[in-house]
C-alpha cells in the first residue's frame, strides 16, 4: 500500500510542476506589458518601470524568474491582489469556506439522489421509474446551469417569493466567522431567523451546482449495477434462492458502489467549473466568483494565485478519490 | 474511410452500406437517439436557412415594441411571436439566428480539438517512450484545471470573442481526444494485422493513418458527439460571462447575458434563449448515447 501510495505521489511531481509552469507563463502570454500587468499602476516614468522591474524580477533571465516564482510559492507566496492589495493566499483563505460549503451541500444533495436514483432504476430496468429517471438524468445532464439558477430564482424568487435572490445571508444578521459555514456559524452565533437565512440563501444555489453531478452520478450508478447484476455471481446467489434484496444489498450493490465512488470523487472539477456559473448567478462570494471578477478587473496575479490553488486543489482531491479506490479494490493496488 | 478501399469498389460498397445498416440497426433501437437526431436535423435546416425562416432582422430595433411579451400572452403583439427584448429585437428571429452560432462553435470546436487530439494521441500511442510521456504530462496539465476556469483564462489571454472563445474551448476539450486515441493505438498496435502491414513494408504514416486510425474511430465518434454538446454548453456561458460572442451577436448564451437584469420584470427574454441551448444540447447528447450503445461492442448483446 505503501508503494502504492508512493508512486501515486510520484506520477503528480511532473503534472504540478506542469501547472506551476502554466500559471508562471500566463502572465508572460498576455498581450501587453507584464510589468505594468503586474504592478496595476498607470501613467508610469521610464525609472519607476525599472525600479518596478527589477522589484519583480523581470530583468532577470526568464529560468530564474520561474526558479524565483517556485521559491515563493513554497514559502506561501502567491503574489498580491491588485485590487484588495492583500496576498492572494489570504484572500483565497477568506473566500474559500463559502465556495466549500456550497460544493459541500451540492455534493452531498447529488449523491443522496442520484445514488438511489440509479440504483432502483438499473434494478427496475425497462419500468417507468427507469425510463423518468433516466430521462430527467439527461435533461439534467444536458442543463445549461447559468440559465436554471436564473429560472429558479424566476420561480423561487419572484413569483413564489420563497427564497432571497443572492448572498450568503440577510444583511440583518452580523456575527464573527467561526467556522466560514454561514450554517453553521448562524447556529453558533445563536441568533433568532440566522440560521434560516443562511439555509435560505444556501437552497438555490446548491440544486443549481448538484444538478450536473446529480445526474452523471445516477446515470453511473445505473450502469454499474446493471454490468454487476449480469455477473455470474449474482446469478448463482439468486441461484441459491437468496432474497432480491439480499442480492442486491450485500452482493451487487457493494461492488457496483466501487466505479460510482470514483465518479462522485471526479465531480470535483465539475463542481469548481460550476462553481464559477452557480457564484456568478447568486452574488455567492466564493473563489469562482471571484475569479470572473479578477479576470474582468484585470487582477492578473489573483487569476494566476487561484488558478494554480485551485488546479492543485482538484488534483490533490484526484489523488486522494485514486487512493480511496485503492483502498477499496484491492485488485488495482497489487497490480 | 471510403478512400483506402477504392480498388475494390463494387465489394467495398455493399460492406459500407452493410455496415451502415447495421449501425442504424442499433442506433434505431434507441428511440431517443433518433428523437435526438430529427430534433438536430430541424436545428440544422433551421441554421441553414435562418435568412429566410426568420420573421426580423435579428438586429433590428423596433423603438415602439420594447420588452413585448410573446404573442400568447396578455399586451402580446402578433408579429413578435417570442416578444421582444430590452432594445425592441425580436426574440424568435435572434433564436433562429443563434442556431447558426451555436452549431457553428460545436463543428469548428469539435473538428478542431478532434484533429489536433488524434494527431497527438497517434504520435504518443504509435512512438512511446519519453515522446509519449512528454505529451501526456502535457495533457494531464490541461485536465487538471476546471475547463470552465481555464477556458475563461484563456480567452483573458486572447481577448474577449466569440473565435477566441472556440480556440480555448478546443485547446480545453483536445486532451480527451488524445488520451482515447493514444489508448486505442496501444490496444491496436499488437495485432497481428498491424504486423502484417509493417511487415509488408508500410510507412509510419501509413500505419498511423491508414492501418491503424480507422480502428480507432469508435469510441472518438462518441467523444466528438459529447464534446460537440460540451462546447455549444461552454461557449455559451463564455458568452454567458461576458466573455464569449459579443453584442449584438444573437447567440444564446449572449443573450442570456443581455437578459439578466430583466429577470424579474420579463420572463421570457430569459426562458427561451435557455430552452434553445437545452433542447440543441439535449439532442446531441439523446444521439451520442445511441451512438455509443451502436458502436460499443460490448453493449451491443444488451
């Protein structure tokens, strides 16, 4: 397990490295100069842009300057906002726990529908639960997620006026960050409606983000227990006159769920590409709204920070979703 | 595929029609792929012969019809069957125009990404070695990131546009097309008949394009049917985020954007720029699951 686990890490050296190199080489692709790229000032003299210059370090040969970006970023460096003129890592800090919440939450509502979903349609093959689920699996499948979160808030928010339109919470309730759960902290903070709020805020945009996940997880599960309930070995325990639900629970279920832990693990990416849409839509202050906005406001070093940050993110969840399915199949560990 | 067998066109031809029937066998068994494939031909012919079909101009601002609601409903006007939108445009003839948009990023999108991922996943599979690894790593770099996020970086690399847009989203959707070819030529180049054409005194690109490639096809035809719905989905929320297609363009993911801000006050500038992506992406995908249930052999028995 152990070596395993080793040359797992080991294969991820060249790819971080690959992507170090490719939020290093954005800023150099831009059209136009780096160093007022970088710097964010206008209207500069010839000495300040030298003095600029050298502070940056673009007057260095360009190994070094990549050498000197790696150098910082294990020291936790990743560059200055433009805008907030605080460090990328602090800010991503800040924005993070909402954009972990709202995947959280979405995450959680794909799998808790999506599993059962596919199940009892690959059991029920062929019946109208089968053909409905599959087909509204599709439809979700096929969603452009930016214009069903405004059709809900359409619904939700306008016409029923059930739920507030963006944000994370009313703009009545104050309390100090604990956990950055706005749930959460609204629980601790023990203030009457907070909680309410928060969870009211939080229903929209999380249907929205669960909905791609939600269906690529039910269409997975579906195909995965119908490939297991043709094994052989199910048919021998039906064979041996087990009960559907004994075979089913205990003999496929518990292998298909294997190719369908992977699939939930590998949502990761889809869910920070929806993030961007889902945060946008609803005014949530996560990292994928703040991307849009760092890329509009020309904030290159925050969109070169969270690129790499977030790259690395998916690809650490990646590896830890690869090890889980080492874990659980010992085929693939041994081979 | 046709042009390796024309020496023995007559033979060549019934295997060819023999083969597509058979393929139609199976894809016609899934009725929501043909479904799928009608609903996309309608949208093709839509596209095709948008000039005519079209009832406006899909720039064209009526000053006395703003934000008209659709022809059904209460204040409705006749000659705007969808209403129009903030500047007096008429909804329907934008929608019908948009089509055009739309299938255009997704052929462009998919040709693109599936020509350069084919190239580069026969050099890796056919050469190995350190050229493999190379371009591996490379691709594994490209999917680490969201394709959202790094399409959207690109396109602030390449300015803002709706062909900027299309190369970023090819650039983003290649590596998959890469990996599927490279795993199908390392599957392939084993076989005896591989063998047989090397032996015989066959190029390398002989046996890239010709021996091996068409060998291949089958599962990059299901990928170009998932990535022609991925790129009309990403290209319009590029548009979406102000990144993409640029006003007054009448694509749909542009529209919604232009759209926003009347949510509440005019439902139907943002329904149906959205049901138009959704039933175009929707059949393209109805017809990738029936391609993929037509071509995969080992589905084929269920």
């Amino acid at each position: 397990m152990f070596r395993f686990v080793l040359g797992k890490l080991a294969y991820l050296v060249p790819t971080f490295i690959g992507i170090t190199i490719v939020a290093f080489g954005f800023v150099r692709v831009l059209p136009g100069d780096p160093v007022l790229l970088m710097a964010g000032e206008r209207g500069l003299t010839a000495e300040r842009h030298a003095e600029l210059s050298a502070q940056l370090g673009f007057d260095r040969p360009i190994w070094q300057q990549y050498l000197d970006f790696l150098g910082r970023l294990f020291q936790g460096d990743f560059g200055t906002s433009l805008v907030t003129k605080k460090p990328v890592l602090t800010e991503f800090f800040t924005l993070f726990p909402a954009t972990l919440e709202l995947s959280l939450c979405a995450i959680l509502v794909a799998t808790l529908v999506g599993l059962p979903l596919g199940i009892f349609a690959a059991i029920r093959r062929g019946s109208w639960f089968d053909q409905i689920s599959m087909s509204s699996a599709l439809v979700g499948y096929s969603m452009p997620i930016f214009w069903w979160g405004l059709l809900l808030i359409i619904f939700f928010s306008g016409v029923l006026g059930w739920t507030p339109v963006s944000g994370r919470i009313s703009l009545m309730f104050y309390f100090p960050t604990v956990t950055g759960f706005m749930t959460i902290d609204s629980l601790l903070s023990g203030q009457d409606g907070a909680f309410t709020s928060a969870l009211s805020h939080l229903i929209l945009p999380t249907i929205v983000l669960a909905t791609i996940p939600m269906a690529v997880i039910a269409r997975q599960a579906r195909s995965a227990m119908l490939e297991v309930l043709g094994e052989d070995y199910v048919r021998t325990a039906r064979a041996k006159g087990l009960s559907a639900w004994r075979v089913v629970g205990l003999h496929a279920l518990r292998n298909a769920l294997i190719p369908v832990i992977t699939t939930i693990g590998l949502q990761v990416g889809t869910l920070m590409g929806g993030a961007i849409l889902t945060e946008t839509i609803f005014s949530w202050p996560g990292i994928g709204k703040a991307m849009v906005d760092s890329i509009s406001r020309r904030d290159y070093p925050s969109v070169q920070g969270g690129l790499l940050i977030i790259a690395a993110l998916v690809m650490t969840v990646n590896l830890l979703v690869d090890l889980l399915y080492g874990l659980i199949n010992p085929r693939i560990r041994h081979r | 595929m046709t042009s390796t067998t024309t020496e023995i066109e007559p033979v060549a031809a019934t295997g060819l029609r023999a083969q597509l029937s058979e393929f139609w066998h199976y894809f016609s068994v899934n009725k929501g792929a043909v479904i799928g494939l009608w609903v996309f031909v309608a949208l093709a012919l839509v596209a095709l012969f948008a000039p005519l079909i079209a009832p406006h101009d899909p720039i064209e601002q009526v000053r006395d019809a703003l934000l008209m609601p659709p022809a059904w409903a209460e204040k409705g006007d006749a000659r705007f069957l969808l209403g129009t939108d903030a500047v007096g445009r008429d909804i329907l003839s934008r929608l019908i125009f948009g089509a055009r948009y739309s299938l255009f990023i997704g052929c462009v999108v998919v040709v693109v990404a599936l020509s350069g991922g084919i190239l580069i996943g026969l050099v890796a599979g056919f050469f190995g070695g350190w050229v493999d690894t190379v371009i591996m790593r490379v691709m594994d770099v490209i999917l680490a990131f969201p394709s959202l996020l790094l399409a959207l970086v690109l396109v602030a690399i390449l300015g803002p546009g709706l062909t900027n847009a299309m190369i970023a989203i090819a650039l983003v959707l290649q590596p998959h097309f890469a990996r599927l070819t490279r795993a199908a030529v390392m599957a392939e180049l084993p076989r005896e008949y591989v063998m047989a054409s090397r032996v015989a005194g066959a190029g390398k690109m002989r046996l890239m394009f010709r021996t091996i490639l068409p060998n291949c096809l089958a599962p990059l035809i299901v990928q170009a049917t998932l990535s022609f719905s991925g790129a009309i989905l990403d290209a319009a929320a590029l548009g979406f985020l102000g990144m993409g297609a640029q006003r007054p363009t009448p694509e749909w993911g542009t529209m919604l954007a232009e759209a926003r801000e009347f949510i509440l006050a005019a439902w139907w500038v943002v329904t149906f720029p959205g049901l138009a992506i959704l039933i175009t992406v929707l059949a393209i995908n109805l017809m990738g699951d029936g391609l993929r249930d037509a071509l995969d052999p080992k589905l084929k028995r269920s």
